[in-house]
C-alpha cells in the first residue's frame, strides 16, 4: 500500500429497474490511489461485487474525458460532486480524505427516470433537441465568410452556449428540477448567429413548449445551475431564452 | 397569450411583473407611513391617509394592488407544486448551500410568513380605515389607531421579524425579476443588484422602525 491511499465508505443507491423502489447500500472499498478517477473507483468497487458473484454497479460513462457528459452521478450533495467546473470522470480521489463516507445518487428528476442504479434516461433532452435545436443547410458551396461578418463578442457567447455537453447537472441541482440553463443554451448558441435566424423564432417556441410538455420544473433563478455547470454556461443564456420566448409570442 | 401565460416562462414573467408592481406599492406606502417621522402628532400623516382615503386613482389602485398580491400568491402555488412534481423522489443528500443562497431557496417560506404578517397587518390598519366607519366618523385617526396597536410589545416583535422577512424576499425577488423578464447585462445587472441590495435593506429597515419608535414614545 503506498502512502496516501484511503479506505473509504461508499453508499450507493441501487435499483434494479424503473419499477422497483431502490435504496442506499453501505459498501468499502480499500486502498484507493489518490490518483484515480472517481469513476476508477467505482470500476475497483465493480471488480470486487463481480469476484464476489454480485451484481456490478450501473453507471453511465462514455469518454472519461469531460466532454460527453454521460457520467452524472450526484456525489455527497452536489453534480459531479465536490469540485466545480469538472464532470465526475475529472473528479479525482484525491478531493476526499481517507475514512470518508461518500453518498453517490442518480440525477433526480421525473424527466430523468432511472433506468438502473445510477444511470437515467436522458432522452428528454433529445426531444427537446429535436424540436428545434438545428438549423437549415443551405446546399451549394459556402459563400465568402467577410459576406457575414460576426461581432467577436457575439462569436464568443454563441461559442460559450455550445459549450454545454448536455449532462443534465442543471437539472439534477436545480431544486425545482428546471432544464432551462439546458434548453436556454442550446437556443443561445444559433440565436446569437447570423445561420440560426432563420428558425429562431420557432426554435424558441417548440423547444421552450417541449421543455414544458416533459415535465421539468420552473426556473427561481437561484443560479445553483449555473455553478455546477462543468463549462460554465451563464445565466445570461436563461434571461435571453426569456427574451426570445416572449419576442417570439409577441410576433 | 393564453399559451404564453400557461408556459413556464409565462409564468416566471407574470411573478416578476406582479413582484415589481407589489414592489412599486412598498415605495408609496413606505414614502407616506414615513410622514409619522415629522412627530408632529401625526397632522402630516393623517392629512396623507386622507388624501389616500378619497383619491379615486388610490382607489382604483387599491383594487389593482389585491389583484397583484393574489395573482403573485396563486402563482408561487402553482409553480411550487409543479416544481415538486418534478421531482418525486428526494435527493437522501442535498448541498444547497454549495451553489446557491438559503433565501434564494426560501422564497416560498419567505412569502407565506409575509402573507401571514398581511393578513394581521391588514387587520389593523385596513379593517378598521376601510371597512368600519371608526376613522370616517372622526372618533379615530390612523396615527392614534397605529400608537394603540404598537403599545403591544408582542406586535412590534412581530412587525420587526416580518420586515426581516421582507428583506430577504427582496433580496433574492428584486434582482429575479429582472432576470426573469430577460434583463442580464454586463453593464446594467450589477446595477440592479446594487440597487436591489440596498432597496431590501433601507425599505424594510424604515418600516420596522415605525412600531419600534411608536414603542420607545420616541414618536408621539
């Protein structure tokens, strides 16, 4: 064992599927390398069930990279746990102490239900894509870029909205379970563009009514979302969905 | 516009429009009540609750402003039980405190203490200048009506823990409802929250001190 490895005590919420009622189970795990990921964690933890004959934990994780944002986990109180700006994959072990009891649970949320343990269905967000989170591809070639000049600080917040990797934090913070930091940047990112006017009236329309139609809570304008947000996409996004929605309900 | 007010940001815009116009009634109340400070006997005062009492814009108003305060309360219920539908199964761990303000989490709390502070506040002054003919027929004045009703130590404790209330459902509601009518700048957002910060200290502080000075005889 070198120095600085930690033993630590992990409750863990298991279900078996959307029916069943689930709960906390209790499970240690030894000697854990300050170094690893959290979800290298969980993988040593899985080996153990799985040399015991046990079922292994569900979790969801795809690049372990932070840019898919497949790996929600709601660890000890908060998105992706302790640390700000960072997906669980990029939480390493070293932001616990050794004797540490750490509560890890799936996104909560109606629109977000449990498939197994700790992974959810996120599929409402695709709806909510589907609705309008495209827009229309001129055919033929590209025109000259200096026919379109962009602002640079228009380029950049269109840029910083895109940013959102779709993980669902906001909504698993939220404490009204709103989506609207989600629903806010993808609308962001093609109202701020001179190639998004063309649905954007629209877009603002059918995604805020599909956000709505699945369930998820209203925005108090807290700013949790915000905070635990792992690429920092900004509350100004929400205040200009707001804008867009009314202008578009105006016209 | 039924959809749009049946949508969830419909009914953010509504609550910031309702808020700001409760919001816009605490300054003329706040400006008027200010008027025992003269301590001349409260002349000033009641010569403004008169004024108050006839005007038909007041009146008229004074309609709007139940409609506002009902329609603000009706849509903090709708929201709030649509918000715990959204979520049916509670986190067993949840660190609010890590990303976000208790008030800003309490704003249901918050109103409903206020509401209970209105319905007795509304009893004292309301009731009694609107609906029974005590100050009309000249046997009362609202200033004396106000120096009876904060001999009670237990009132004034009351008026001064609802003004605490007040202040911290400003703090978080003044700045929302920009946010919520779309109102994010970079120049004019830490403006509103300065204003917003300073609004929710100095109005609720002036209120709470009208039954403490009334209390102490400093005002007669």
């Amino acid at each position: 064992m070198s120095t600085g490895n930690m033993n630590l005590t992990l409750k863990i919420w298991r279900q078996k599927n959307g029916k069943e009622a689930g709960n906390l189970v209790s499970y240690q795990v030894k000697d854990i390398s300050p170094d690893m990921s959290f979800l290298e964690m969980i993988d040593v933890l899985n080996e153990q069930l799985i040399n015991k004959g046990d079922e292994s934990i569900a979790f969801d994780h795809d690049c372990r990279e932070g840019i898919c944002g497949m790996c929600s986990m709601f660890i000890n109180g908060r998105a992706h746990g302790p640390k700000e700006g960072i997906t669980t994959c990029q939480l390493h072990m070293r932001s616990f102490k050794d004797g540490d009891t750490i509560v890890v649970e799936p996104w909560r949320a109606a629109s977000f239900p449990v498939i197994k343990d700790l992974t959810v269905d996120r599929s409402a967000f695709d709806r909510i894509i589907a609705k309008g989170g495209y827009i229309s591809v001129n055919t033929g070639n590209a025109q000259d870029a200096n026919n379109i000049p962009i602002p640079k600080t228009e380029a950049d917040a269109a840029f910083n909205a895109a940013a959102c990797i779709g993980c669902g934090a906001c909504v698993a913070t939220c404490k009204n379970s709103s989506a609207m930091l989600f629903v806010a940047a993808k609308i962001s990112q093609f109202a701020l563009l001179p190639q998004g006017q063309v649905e954007r009236e629209t877009r603002a329309l059918n995604m805020v009514n599909q956000m709505d139609e699945e369930g998820f809570g209203n925005c108090t304008n807290t700013g949790a979302c915000e905070v635990e947000c792992p690429k920092g996409i900004s509350l100004e996004n929400i205040a200009r969905m707001n804008r867009e929605f009314y202008l578009a309900n105006i016209k | 516009m039924a959809n749009f007010l049946q949508s969830s940001i419909g009914k953010k815009v509504l609550m910031s429009i309702t808020g700001l116009f409760l919001i816009s009634f605490l300054v003329v109340h706040c400006f008027l009540n200010s008027f025992i400070f003269f301590n001349d006997g409260g002349v000033m005062f009641n010569e403004g609750a008169e004024f108050m009492a006839h005007n038909p814009i007041i009146r008229t108003m004074e309609i709007v402003l139940f409609i506002g305060i009902i329609l603000h309360i009706v849509q903090a219920l709708i929201l709030t039980l649509q918000n715990q539908k959204a979520r049916p199964i509670k986190y067993a761990v949840q660190n609010g405190a890590a990303n976000s303000k208790w008030y800003s989490r309490s704003m249901g709390l918050l109103g409903t203490l206020i509401l209970m502070f209105l319905i007795i506040h509304l009893k004292h002054f309301w009731y009694v200048s609107r609906l029974t003919d005590e100050i009309t027929s000249g046997e009362e004045t609202l200033f004396g009506e106000m120096i009876e009703v904060f001999e009670n130590p237990m009132i004034v404790l009351l008026y001064v823990l609802a003004m605490f209330s007040l202040g911290y459902h400003l703090l978080h509601g003044f700045q929302s409802a920009f946010q919520s009518l779309g109102l994010n700048h970079k120049k004019y957002s830490p403006l509103i929250a300065a204003i917003g910060f300073w609004f929710s200290i100095i109005v609720p502080f002036i209120f709470a001190m009208m039954p403490i000075s009334i209390y102490f005889g400093l005002i007669k």
